[in-house]
C-alpha cells in the first residue's frame, strides 16, 4: 500500500499524503471534498482534510493507493 496523493485547499494548492488505511470517510462538500482520517483532532473528533479533487477522484485514487 502507498500514501494517496491530494491536493489541499488550505494552503491552496500544495500537496498532501494520506495512508489510505486511516480514512474513515469521503463527502463532497460545496465544491471540494472532506477525507475524515481516523486521527483525532483536539477535540476528539476524526480529523478533515479537505481537498480540491472530486469525490470519484478522491474514490479513485484512494482505490490505487490500497492496491499497491
């Protein structure tokens, strides 16, 4: 398995990695899409990432991440 590769909303345009194992969750919200990863935040919730790609896009490269 790999990191997936995203592409953060803030700070706009730079990369992120996330171990496909640790997400939780994927919702599209307005137009981006939130990663909940099963790392709390300091209030005890799973954490957000939110990303600029698609919800299939998202989907999708998650899918590769965990075949590899």
């Amino acid at each position: 398995m790999r990191l997936a590769s995203f592409t953060s909303t803030l700070p706009a345009g730079q990369n992120i990695f996330i171990n496909p194992a640790q997400i939780l969750a994927v919702t599209p919200f307005n137009n981006m899409t939130h990663i909940h990863v099963a790392v709390p935040n300091q209030n005890g919730t799973p954490f957000i990432y939110a990303v600029s790609e698609s919800l299939q896009a998202v989907r999708h490269e998650i899918n590769l991440a965990m075949a590899n």
